[in-house]
C-alpha cells in the first residue's frame, strides 16, 4: 500500500470512532432497554481515550491534524455528550 492508502484508512476510521461516538448524544434516557448510566459513562470515557490516543499519536508524528479533521477536535467533549431526554 502506498503512503496515500494508509493516511486514506486512517482517515476513515477516524470518522467512523467520530460517528460512533456522536450517536451517543441519540441514545434516549428514558429507555431502560438502551440508556444505563455506567454503561453511557464508560463509552463515553472510551471513545474520547482513543480519539485523545489517535490524536497525540498524530501530532507525535508530525503528521497534519487536518488531514484527519482533528485540527479543531477536542476529544474530551465528548465526556460532555448527554443522551436525549435527560
């Protein structure tokens, strides 16, 4: 694989954990089959560990954070991500 096809995947995974953990914010609260607080918490906590990791790795290699749309990104505001009807 070339160098493009490797910064291409990376790319697309980044924007998949981004998606992944947006559609915490669409979880309904007051749904007990869906919503459990220590479950919500901890899959917040982990999305915004592993785009924090993706994005320390990234600067570390001085690679371009744009080139991710992580130039703007802040991971730790996805702990402040809340379900619906809360």
């Amino acid at each position: 694989m070339e160098n493009t096809d490797y910064k291409n995947v990376l790319l697309e995974i980044v924007s998949m954990i981004k998606d992944k953990a947006t559609y915490l914010k669409t979880i309904d609260s007051n749904n007990t089959n869906l919503y459990n607080e220590q479950y919500y918490n901890g899959m917040a906590f982990a999305y915004s560990m592993v785009l924090d990791g993706i994005k320390t790795y990234i600067e570390s290699n001085e690679i371009s954070l744009s080139d991710f749309g992580l130039d703007n990104y802040d991971p730790s505001e996805i702990m402040k991500y809340k379900p619906l009807n809360l």
